[in-house]
C-alpha cells in the first residue's frame, strides 16, 4: 500500500496484512484506499455495511466473525441484507475479514 497520512499529517499505519494498527486513523479516504488495495470499488451498499461494522464495533469492542456479522446485519438492515450470501457479493471470500478490514478495525479473532 502507498503512504497515507492521517487529519492530523501522520502516517497511516498498517499491519503485515493490511489492517490498521490505530483505529482512529480510519477515515472514509483510508476505508477506500484498503478497498482499492483489495480490488473493490466501494458502493452505498459497501458502506451501509462498513459503517454498520463500526456500529458494532462500538457497540461490543470486538470485530464480529461471519455469524454474528450476519445477525447483526439482518436484526438491523433485515432478512434481505442479512444473508452471507448478500455480504458475499459485497466482500468476496471473508466478508468478516474484508469488511473489518476496510471499515479500519482489527481481524475478528476467530478468523485465519
């Protein structure tokens, strides 16, 4: 990934997997730059999810696995979003992982 400063003029940094080390570096500049490092274009419906994944994690300080990812999606966007097979579309592969990712929050614990 390219250099990426922060509001404040400081260099963004990242892990050896592309995660934040500081969250409260994320931005909405930040999210599409990791999205564009991991071949997205973002969309509306990408950032309903990102900024619900932030919801989240505010709400439990923890990024969510797959499962609760779902639930939580479905209890708060409905059936029709809250399927893994709507998040897939949106973030291929791990859509926990992904989206945790570009919404600036740690990898979910229980993902490799």
């Amino acid at each position: 990934m390219s250099t990426l400063v922060d509001a404040d003029g400081n260099p963004v940094k990242f892990d050896k997997e592309g995660y934040l080390r500081h969250i409260n570096q994320w931005n909405p500049s930040v999210a599409s730059h990791i999205a564009e490092a991991e071949g997205l274009t973002l969309t509306e419906d990408h950032w309903e999810i990102i900024f619900l994944l932030r919801g989240f994690y505010t709400e439990f300080d923890l990024s969510p696995a797959m499962r609760p990812l779902v639930k939580y999606v479905s209890n708060k966007l409905g059936p029709d979003k809250g399927r893994s097979i709507y998040l897939m579309q949106l973030f291929p592969q791990s859509p926990a992982k992904l989206a945790s990712k570009i919404a600036g929050l740690p990898k979910p614990s229980n993902c490799l």
